[in-house]
C-alpha cells in the first residue's frame, strides 16, 4: 500500500433502495490513504445556483471518516 500513500481517489454515489427520502447523500464517495491509514471519504458539490451563493460558499465540502467495521456481535 505504500506506493499509494498520500492518495484519493472517488467514484460517484449511486443512489440506493434504501436511501431515505430528502437524505442529502455525497455526490462521491471514496478513501484515501495517509501516512499508511486508510480512510474512507464523502464529497458534496455546492449545487445552488451562482445568483443563490454566498461569497466565500465552497464548490465542494467533504469529511474524512475511519473505515466501516459491521458489528458481528
């Protein structure tokens, strides 16, 4: 994983059958690795419409979160 390091990468989300309703999912999802950890990524885009944007409002926003582990209890 080495040759990897400080890298990310995204694919777009496609929706699911359990997507909730008015849920604001991320455009993109994906992971990325830092330091030899990897973690897994979410990426919005700013979809309002430029008269409707603030100054200083990103394009884009995201959070870095550890990888899912499934509970197996």
């Amino acid at each position: 994983m080495s040759d990897y390091n400080n890298t990310i990468a995204f694919w777009k989300r496609k929706p699911k059958d359990n997507d909730e309703p008015g849920k604001k999912y991320p455009n993109y999802t994906g992971k990325m690795t830092v330091d030899g950890k990897q973690k897994e990524v979410s990426l919005w885009l700013n979809m309002k419409k430029p008269e409707e944007r603030k100054e200083g409002d990103p394009d884009m926003s995201g959070q870095i979160q550890d990888p899912y582990k499934a509970n197996n209890d």
